[in-house]
C-alpha cells in the first residue's frame, strides 16, 4: 500500500508523476544489477549498467553508465567553447550568449532539461491521463469515489514512469545542453556532455578534440541564438506547446495498456507500454501546428548548420566529415529521439534541416551577415516553409526590404560589428 501510494502521487498537481519520471531516469542511467528495486517499487531488469570502481588515479567517481567529468575534461570543455565563441564573432551579428559554461555529467542534463520537459510534456499527458478518467463509465464514478481519483493517477504513473526511461535514454546521446534545437537549460549556460561527446567521436573514427570543438561551436551558436533574439524561447516552446496540445489519443490502446496493469504489482508497470496511443494528425489545425513546428525546428537548426561550418571554415581538417555527420545525425535522429517520439508523439527533427542551411547561406550572400541576423527581429520576418523550395528567390525578394532594423542596415557581406 505504501508503494502504491508513492506511485500514484503526482507532486504539484499536473497530470505526470515527475519525481517518478525523474526517478526513473536515473535508474535507467546507472542500472540496477540483479533486479533490485528503484524508487517506487518499480524494478529494472538485471545487467542494466552495473556500477563498478573507478580505475586507479582516475578522477572519475560516477557508476558506468553514468561517468563523472574530470577537472581535465572540466577545462577542455570551457576552453573549447572560449575558442568556439571567439571563432563565431566574425561570422554572427549576435553577439556572445554565453554567462557560464559546464561540463555536465547525463544526469546532470537530466537535472537542468526537466522542468522544460514537463512543460513541453504536460500537453500531451493530459489527454492520456483524461482518456484514462474516461474509461470509467460517468454514472459509475459516483458510486466508485476515491477509485476514479486512482484511475486518474495511474495514467500519471504509467506515464511518468515510461517518460522517465525516455529522458534516461535521451541522457545517454545528447551532446550538449541544446543539442536537439531546443532551449532545454538554463539561460545563458553553455554545457557539453564529455562522456557522450568521447563516445560519439570514437563512433565517427575522428580525434576528439575535434569532435568536442565542433559540438562546441553548436552549443556556443544557440546560446546566441536563444541569448539575443528574446522572443525565441517563448517562441519554440510555444510551438511545441501547441502541437503537443492538439495530439488526440486512441482510447483503445490507452484501455488495452491500462488493462494490463495488475495493482496488486507495481513492478509489473514497466512491461506495460503506451504504443500505438497517438491518431496521426489529422485536422487542419493540427497540420498547421506541425507545419510551424517543423519549420521553426528546420530555421534555429539550419542557421546553426550555415554559422558553424563557416566558422570552423579551414581551421578544423574534418570539418566537411562533422559538418555531414551532424546533418544527418539530426535529420535521422537517434534511438532515444525515436523512441521519445513515441511516447509524446513529438518529433524533434527538422525534416528540412537542408534546405533551411541553404536558405540561410542564400540570405547571407543576398544581405549580409548583419541582414541575414536582422530577420531573427520578429517572427513575422522569419522565412516560412515556402521559402525552402527557392531559397535564391527568397532571398533576392528579401534583400529590396528596407525596414527591417538597425542590424539589416550593413551592405551585403558586413556584419553589424562593421
């Protein structure tokens, strides 16, 4: 009874269990060998990523499969984006957006990603949770009293308790604080992920220090991005905001998942999945809400792409190889991303992620890097999914206008240090 209490408590009264998503992200992280219990009577099954010692003069404390940061991967990854910003000066009318920069440990992004993603998933966790409310008979609920309230918490635990296994696979592929296009941490603060970043390279057969620089340079491009055009953030999110709020739910899948919990096993919870519950979008309004997502996802991405190939330029060897890598890496998504969007029927990928790098690299020869920078003003001035399919003819159109602020006035190749 204990257990279960725990486990259909939702803390701050939204529809998700997120101290359990929480929870459950970390066990997914560090494992739990032999099938020992984690938080909430859940348990995970053995050989998940047992913990072991730290090799001799190592300064690495964290389990396997959640490695501590060095004091030297601390520095390299402070210097990398020193240097990062300082290349990306010439290149971006948006100055610096960096305050501090960190070295995060997977748990440490989970930690500073999950008050975003409780905003971003809350949406959808509504629905579910109120198909599940649903599934009680209106005059039943009456005569059942604090059981539909139990109803009710149960789709909040199912919920939290898959999203927890999501984020925890999420933790062990994202490089950096903004890695997947959106303002997940906190202002102002540039953070990579060393231990993800080591295994990437080895991945891509390229020399790390490379590898960290590039991943840098993406991170210290966002933190402009999101650090001096204000509307941004509020912007993205938003749009995510209103995507997610117009997701319907099969209310068969979610009586089929449902069924199949017995409470008398709260372990049995994690071999209940939630798949197959979203309805493709379907409605006008919803196609118009996936339009935009994907369009502003493509935009903050593309622009990235454009800057810091022209930023790494010739100074780094591989930069042609890590420039494609990324592409493709963000244009396909990995596992986690996969599996995330099964969950909350959201994907983060910009599909156009090509067209928007050269819609941008279009912009920038048509009016300058200060011009190019000045349509980050107002999200009215924003290229919109048309603008993909002639990126020359956009741009050449944009270039006659004259009203668009103080960073559009420099001549085509300026930028607004100039």
């Amino acid at each position: 009874m204990s257990q279960l209490q725990h486990l259909f408590a939702t803390p701050g009264g939204g529809p998700v269990n997120w101290d359990l998503a929480r929870q459950i992200a970390q066990a997914h992280l560090t494992g739990v060998p032999g099938g020992r219990q984690v938080p909430f009577g859940l348990t995970l099954p053995a050989g998940a990523g047992p913990t072991q010692p730290a090799p001799s003069g190592d300064e690495r404390t964290g389990p396997v499969g959640d490695p501590g940061v060095t004091s030297a991967e601390r520095a390299a990854v402070a210097e990398a984006l020193r240097l990062a910003d300082l290349w990306l000066e010439p290149g971006s009318a948006l100055p610096s957006g960096i305050s501090a920069t960190a070295a995060w440990t997977r748990s440490d992004w989970i930690a500073n990603t999950l008050d975003v993603w409780r905003k971003l998933c809350d949406p959808v966790a509504e629905h579910i949770v109120g198909a599940m409310t649903e599934l009680v008979p209106e005059e039943m609920r009456s005569q059942l009293g604090p059981m539909t309230s139990m109803v009710t918490s149960l789709g909040g635990a199912l919920f939290g308790g898959q999203l927890g296994t999501a984020l925890g696979s999420l933790a062990a592929e994202v490089l950096s604080a903004g890695d997947i296009g959106l303002p997940l941490g906190p202002a102002g603060t540039a953070a990579l992920v060393p231990a993800n970043i080591e295994e990437y390279a080895k991945g891509l057969e390229l020399p790390l220090d490379q590898v960290r620089l590039y991943v840098a340079l993406r991170e210290a491009a966002h933190q402009r991005l999101f650090g001096h055009v204000p509307w941004l953030r509020g912007h993205v999110l938003s749009v995510v905001e209103t995507y997610s709020s117009g997701i319907r739910v099969n209310r068969e899948a979610i009586e089929e998942a449902v069924g199949r919990f017995d409470p008398t096993n709260p372990e049995g919870m994690q071999e209940i999945a939630l798949d197959g519950v979203f309805v493709p979008e379907d409605s006008p309004q919803q196609k118009t809400a996936l339009t935009r997502l994907e369009t502003v996802l493509a935009l903050v991405e593309g622009w990235v792409c454009h800057v810091v190939d022209g930023a790494a330029g010739d100074r780094l060897p591989e930069v042609v190889k890590l420039g494609e890598a990324f592409r493709r890496r963000r244009a396909a998504g990995g596992p986690a991303e996969q599996t995330f969007a099964a969950l909350v029927g959201l994907e983060l990928r910009p599909r156009r992620l090509r067209e928007a790098a050269t819609l941008w690299a279009a912009l920038t020869e048509h009016r300058g890097i200060g011009g190019r920078d000045a349509l980050w003003g107002h999200p009215d001035l924003l290229p919109d999914e048309e603008a993909f399919t002639d990126p020359q003819a956009f741009a050449a159109a944009s270039f006659e206008l004259d009203d668009l602020g103080d960073l559009g006035e420099g001549e085509p190749g300026s930028s607004a240090s100039e």
